[in-house]
C-alpha cells in the first residue's frame, strides 16, 4: 500500500516533552564600514521551525515511532501537526471577504477574543497574531502563503501545519537502561 502525504500524525506521534519554536525570516543587510549606515530589504520568504524532543521511550514504544518517522522517507514525505501541542482553547472564525496572498491583515466574520501571540491556522498553515486593530481585523505573521475567499475557516482552537523532517537522517540514543531518546527537528513544509 503506497503512503499518502501528509500523514495526520496529531494523534500518532508522543506528546513531546519540549518544543522548540523558531520563526525564520529572510532579509538583506548591507552596512557600510565606514558610517555603519544600513541598508535592509526584507525578502517575501519566512517560515516556522521546530524541534520536538520526546521524553525516553521503551524498546517497544519507540519501535511505532522510528517507524512513522522512516515512512517519511527523509524530506520527502510530510505530516500534520500542532506547532504547540499544550495549545487549546479560544475561538475558531471565518475570514470576511477576500484576502490576498502575502497579506499581513485579515479580517473575520466575527468579533475574536484573539490578542497577540495568539497562534491560529488558516488551511494548515500556521500564522501568529502580532497586533489587534479591531475584535475582526488582525495583523499576522508570516503573511498569508496563499490566496484565501471569503468564509474560509480559521482555527484558534488548536491549529496545526504541515511539516517535514529538517533532514534526511533520523538519529537517536539508546542508554543503558534500553530507554531510547530522540529529537526531531522539523520545517514548515511549503
């Protein structure tokens, strides 16, 4: 049976222990080495990064989870899941009217009891609240990745992205006591 991309993993992959959140942006800076003026440009690309690092899991545990990771084949395959598994509550909401790609405001149908640093998902990608203009108009980082019409679904309640292994290569460590650990590090797949 061949494998099918992304794979829901929200409810196969173990509670991670710790998180680790990074936001990347692109940007251009030129410093002169005489006035130390700057010049900077900020270029379009920007993405979440991620290292999950899962408590020690028994011989058998983890034998599931080495499994789900190697059916990624590396950087190929992809997989849902939360940036922030702790996550939950708030409220979920729909966009009101056409929203442009690269957008940093969007507007919902409804008054949103979101303030910044609130983490939402629109069609699974991951966006952050960075400011509050009205209880429907908010700023959001990264700008939208696509195109979006009006009434599309935003989940404040538990959002979630699609991410892929950061690299090829799976490792992990075994101790004396056959508990074996591991870290996975993770990009936004886009």
């Amino acid at each position: 049976m061949a494998i099918s991309y992304p794979i829901d993993a929200t409810s196969t992959i173990p509670t991670p222990r710790s998180v680790t959140l990074t936001y990347r942006r692109i940007t251009g800076v030129s410093e002169s080495p005489f006035t130390f003026n700057q010049q900077v440009y900020s270029h379009q690309g920007a993405r979440w990064e991620m290292d999950m690092t899962f408590a020690p899991m028994t011989r058998t545990d983890f034998a599931a989870f080495h499994a789900f990771l190697m059916s990624l084949r590396g950087r190929y395959g992809t997989f849902y899941y939360y940036a922030d598994p702790a996550e939950s509550g708030g409220s979920d909401g729909n966009l009101s009217g056409s929203h442009a790609a690269r957008a940093t405001t969007i507007t919902t149908q409804a008054a949103e009891d979101w303030t910044a640093g609130k983490l939402i998902g629109i069609d699974d990608h991951l966006y952050r609240v960075v400011g509050v203009n009205s209880t429907t108009s908010f700023d959001i980082e990264p700008g939208l990745r696509e195109a979006y019409t009006d009434g599309e679904a935003v989940d404040g309640t538990k959002p979630r992205g699609i991410w892929r292994l950061a690299s090829d290569e799976i490792t992990y460590s075994i101790d004396v006591a056959q508990f074996h650990s591991i870290t996975i590090p993770c990009v936004e797949a886009l």
